[in-house]
C-alpha cells in the first residue's frame, strides 16, 4: 500500500531526539489536511497549535455553519471508508458538539480552537482503518454517555419546571 508523508503532522521523537513526519494512508489524505488546516496548522510559541477553524467561527452564524460543513466533509469520507456505524455516530456527535459550542459568540471560536472535532475524527478514522474491532467498544462508551448527557440535559430542566409548576 502507498503512503503520503506529510511534515506537518505533530512531530515524533525518537530516542535519539530525531523528529520524523508521519506516515499518511493515501486514502485519509485529504481528511488529513483538511482537519489540520482547520485545527492545527500553525503553531504559537509554546507548542499551542491552531486553525483556520476558530477564525472561521468568528463570522457571526455564517462562520459556525462553514466550519460545520467543512468538518462533516471528514463524516462523509468515513461513511465512503466504510467505518462503522458507530463511529460515524461518535464523528457526528464531534461535530455536534464544536458546532453547538460555536453559537456562542467569541467563545466558540476559543472552544473550536481548543477542542479541534477535526483532529479529533481524523484519529478516530485512522485507528478504525488500522484496527477495526479495539474502537467499537471505545465508540459505543462515547455514544452512549453523550447519549444519556444529552437526555439528562433535556430531561432535567423539564423536570426542575414540572416541579416548579406545581408549587404555583
């Protein structure tokens, strides 16, 4: 199988302190750069990484809806790939998350910046490709509790104002 070698992945060390780029599967290439682009591109001094992502999120609603778009792109490519359904959902719920924490104005784009879905679902694709079966049991634990996150967060402010309704 080829592989692409990018130099701008996170660098590795090896015991002799010589850094070598990582090795890129040619069929996640273009996921690659597209989630290093938008999450981790440039470098502050300090090691801090960042993207174009948290500058996008700064145009108001219109720049929330781009970056969310441009982050299903690497959905879409794990659902070509064939990746489990689960993971997909694992990838969705990345998404939904940055892009929920992007609504909010200034803030968001600090979230986006810190949180990087992109990376996040780029690492997630490349160990699914590389060992299928170790991630389902990982994936389902994250789609379960942020499953149950999401129906106590609906549930439990219902509940407070039943409660409160009653009183009156």
């Amino acid at each position: 199988m080829a592989q692409a070698i990018t130099p701008y992945e996170f660098p590795k060390q090896r015991q002799d302190d010589v850094l070598y780029p990582e090795v890129i599967d040619p069929r996640i290439a273009d996921v690659e750069a597209l989630a290093r682009w938008l999450d981790y591109a440039f470098v502050l001094p300090g090691g801090f990484r960042y993207g174009l992502g948290g500058f996008i999120d700064l145009i108001p609603g219109f720049g929330d809806i781009v970056d969310a778009l441009l982050s299903l792109y690497i959905v879409l490519r794990a659902v070509q790939l064939g990746i489990p359904r689960v993971a997909i959902a694992r990838m969705v719920v990345n998404v939904g998350i940055e892009s929920a924490a992007g609504a909010f104005p200034f803030l968001g784009a600090a979230f986006d910046t810190v949180f990087k879905a992109n990376r996040r679902n780029y690492l997630l694709l490349k160990s699914h490709l590389s060992d299928t079966h170790r991630q389902r049991v990982n994936d389902w634990v994250f789609v379960l509790a942020a499953a149950a996150l999401a129906i106590a967060g609906v549930a439990l402010p219902l509940l407070v104002l039943f409660e409160i309704a009653k009183h009156l």
